[in-house]
C-alpha cells in the first residue's frame, strides 16, 4: 500500500472493534486499507498489509484511496469508522465528525 500523504493532506482512519458488525462494506469500497480477519471483524492495514488489531490502531490513507475511505465511513451500519486529519487531530468522516 502506497503511503502518499504529505503532512498538511495526511488523514489516518482506525476501526472502533467493539462497535465492528463485521459487515465488511468497508472491506469491498477499500480493501487496500481494510480487511475482515478470521473473528469477523473489520481491521485497518499498515504499509507492510498487516492488520493493526489493537485498540484504536490507525493507519495513514494513501489520498488517492481518501474517497473511497470516506464513502467506507459513511456507509457502515456499525458507524465504527473515524477518519482523521494528521494535522489538528479533527475526525472529518465517522461517529465524532462535525459534519457527516
């Protein structure tokens, strides 16, 4: 997975597990970024294609993938996807941004 972000565009995305319904629409718009693992839950890759499965574990968006992470967002029943801005630390897509 390609990590082009620049620091003033960088976005991370991480997976609340414990609201994960395990539906995998995240996994079918980005599976570059996500994937479901044998527990059938939803976790986020790092740059090497691990899955990060501790709590809260984030992983940089490539900004070329941005939209369809976003769309992953808004489209889990589970609303357990938080993407953030690296910057300021703002969520711009999820359960805790401002303006869905």
């Amino acid at each position: 997975m390609s990590q082009q972000t620049s620091g003033e565009q960088a976005f991370e995305v991480w997976i609340d597990h414990e609201l994960c319904t395990g539906d995998g629409i995240c996994a079918q718009y980005a599976p570059e970024v996500f994937e479901l693992d044998v527990d059938g839950i939803a976790y986020v890759k790092d740059e090497d294609d691990e899955l990060l499965q501790e709590p809260r574990a984030a992983t940089r968006i490539p900004l070329e993938l941005l939209p369809d992470v976003a769309d992953s967002a808004k489209e889990c029943p589970g609303e357990c996807i938080h993407v953030r801005r690296v910057a300021d630390d703002v969520e711009v897509w999820g359960p805790e941004a401002e303006s869905a």
